[in-house]
C-alpha cells in the first residue's frame, strides 16, 4: 500500500510539473517562446530576465512550498529560468477575478467546472503548443476545447472518491458495515 502511495505521489508531482511549465509556455508569446528554447549565439548572452509564478489555486499552503522547492530545483524551472513561484490559496468562486485582472499566471488544482466556467467566460488563453497537446494526448488527458474549437485546458488527473471503514469501531458497537 506505501509503494502505491509513492507512485501516486510520483505520478502528481509529474502532472504538476507538467501543469507548471505548460501554464509558462502559454504566458509566452511564439517568439518569446522560440527565444527561450534555442541556445544563444556566440555574440548573444546567454542570462535573461528571472521568471516569477503567481499561482492561484486551491492547494493549502504546506502542498505549495512543497511544490515550489521540488519545481525551482528542476531542470525545466532552470532552463525557463523561474526563480520563484508563488502559490495563493483563493477561494474558486475569486478565481474569475484573477483572470481578469491578469493577477494570475497558472490556475493550479481548481476542478473540471471551474476551468470551464474560465473557459467560457472568455478567461483562458488556448493552448496552441503542439508539445504539450501531444504529451496530454498520450498520458490519456482530458482535452477541453472551447466554442472556437481551440483547446481551452487540459484536465491531467482525476479523483477518486471512496471512503473508509474502521472495522474495530463497528465490531465493538456491534454495527453493520456500510455498503455504499
């Protein structure tokens, strides 16, 4: 049970890694983009401007940090050049604020219906990188596209819900086990 608790780990840690440079390569224009991934030239300087995240989301502030070390100690931060990633715990109903206001760079952990709501209000810029809509296509994501047709968000994970018995507790007030 502990190693499939580290797989699940693994496998949201990737996603949001995953979430973290597709929500920064959006914010990029095509040619800040073609900037930022090609090598500089023997004349050119090889530093640019450092890159800070605000991250709007529903994660508590413990799971943020935590995000935020693993991601900054990555290559993909290093090489976009991120130096800081700030995750604000809002409530969903704010996010549509955030949107319009630009306050926002990447919606992290919000729920299918929340991202539609941006989406059709007009709040989510489309997601036109051919990399990120392959990598989606091939972990099995959800791909949502907007009235347009363009992709709008791709939705990476998916919850499960279930619940869980204390069988000591039942046996000792002699109470049946719940079956649903």
């Amino acid at each position: 049970m502990a190693s499939l608790r580290v797989l699940a780990g693994i496998v949201v840690l990737a996603v949001v890694v995953a979430g973290l440079l597709a929500g920064f390569r959006l914010l990029q224009a095509p040619g800040e983009r073609e900037e930022a991934t090609r090598a500089p030239t023997a004349t050119e300087s090889p530093t640019r401007a450092p890159v800070r995240l605000t991250v709007v989301t529903r994660l508590a502030p413990e799971e943020g940090e935590a995000l935020k070390s693993r991601f900054l100690a990555s290559d993909i931060a290093k090489s976009y050049g991120v130096v800081d990633v700030v995750f604000l715990k809002e409530d969903v109903s704010k996010w549509p604020i955030y949107a319009s206001e630009g306050r926002a760079d990447l919606f992290l952990i919000g729920g299918y219906a929340v991202y539609k709501d941006l989406c059709d209000k007009g709040y989510l810029k489309p997601i036109r990188d051919p990399e990120v809509i392959s990598i989606a296509t091939s972990v099995g994501a959800q791909i949502y596209r907007g009235a347009d047709g363009s992709v709008c968000f791709i939705a990476v994970s998916r919850t499960i819900f279930s619940y869980t018995v204390n069988t000591a507790f039942l046996s000792k007030y002699n109470l049946p086990e719940p079956t649903s």
